[in-house]
C-alpha cells in the first residue's frame, strides 16, 4: 500500500491509506521495528522523520536560527552534564513499540558506550527548539514526554525569545498525559536543569 501525505500542524504526516474494517475506516499505526524496515528501504533518504504515535512524522527542513540554538545549548549542556551523563543531539529516544521521537537534544544517564547496542529508553532532560512546529511541540510532544515519565522537558521558544520549562508529568483523568508545572523564562533570566540544579543556563546564551 502506497503512503500518503496528511498535513496537520501545518507539517506532513506521512501515513497509510484509511483499512475499512466493519465499514469504519481505520489508520494503521506503525512499530519501531517496521519503521526500521521502512527506513531500510531507502524510503527515507533525504528526510528528517521521526516515530510519534505509531505515526511516522517528516519534520520541516532546518532554518539556520534553529540550528544555531541547538549547537548553543548542546555546547553549554556539554560543559553542565560532565560525569554520568551523555548530551545527544538530534538522536533517536526509544519510548515504546509505537514511539521513537528524536529530540533535538536529550540528555540521558550513562556514558557513550551504554548505548551501542540500544537507544535510551528515558532521558534526564529533553529539549526542543521550535519554531513553526511550537503548537506540535507544546501538545503532542509535551503529551508524549509526559506519558513516558520524562521529569523535565524544555522549549526553546525562537518566535518569543524565551524557554518553557515543563516539570511534574502526571496522568490526568481529564487531561491525559501532562506536566503540572510550567514555567517561561525570558531571555533576561537564567534556568538550571533539575539533574544539575547548580548549573545555570541564561536564555539569551541559547538563542540564535
């Protein structure tokens, strides 16, 4: 069956036509190991995907401003998170079955070699610059993030020049999957991560 595109959040989706079953149309999600199939086919090549919700997402092309902000907090993260801890940039996180997203940066437990064989299943910290994707960022990958436990998620917000701190994910009855406390620091403040609450981070220092 031939793929589709879809556009939500005014960024493609890429999904499977609709499998009628008892006549209700229904999207079939996809798995970590048939995205691997998928990606070992060449479907890929040239694009920047990511696995969120057993659906396989293609992310707008980097702007420059974006790439700077990475390269700024990875190199300042770097200098923070020394012993007993690994700075990823842009790799894959493996949350379950249906979820692999690729945070621009993750912070994680353990050193290089840990992960040979297996990407990290959880991360300290998880940060991602956004841009034209900010709704996506603040919803689906604040839900997502928050379904698997990830006890601190920041977004580097380019279009108002600060950083949201997401912190306390919970399972709400009415809510879902959320974090309880969110905070925006501009770019006159300073933030410090919770695995290195010591270490302060100026926002103006990660913006392009």
């Amino acid at each position: 069956m031939q793929p589709v595109l879809e556009r939500k959040y005014k960024r493609p989706r890429i999904i499977t036509e609709p499998v009628v079953k008892n006549g209700t149309p229904k999207l079939f999600k996809w798995s970590v190991n048939e995205y691997y199939q998928i990606a070992e086919l060449g479907f890929f090549n040239g694009k920047r995907v990511e696995l969120i919700r057993g659906e396989i997402i293609e992310m707008a092309p980097m702007k420059s401003p974006h790439a700077t902000s990475i390269q700024l907090a990875y190199d300042l993260l770097a200098k923070i998170f020394q012993k007993e801890f690994l700075v990823r940039q842009q790799m894959p996180l493996s949350l379950s079955k249906s979820d692999e997203p690729e945070p621009d940066i993750a912070v994680v437990s353990g050193s290089a070699r840990d992960f040979a064989d297996a990407h990290p299943k959880t991360a300290r910290l998880v940060i991602e610059v956004s841009d034209s994707s900010l709704r996506f960022d603040r919803k689906d990958k604040a839900e997502l993030y928050a379904e698997h436990n990830i006890e601190e998620y920041w977004i580097v917000n380019l279009k108002q020049r600060c950083v949201e701190v997401y912190r306390r994910p919970v399972k709400d009855k009415n809510l879902g999957y959320a974090y309880t406390e969110i905070s925006v620091f501009s770019e006159t403040e300073s933030v410090s991560p919770l695995a290195k609450p010591k270490g302060k981070i100026k926002v103006i220092d990660i913006l392009p």
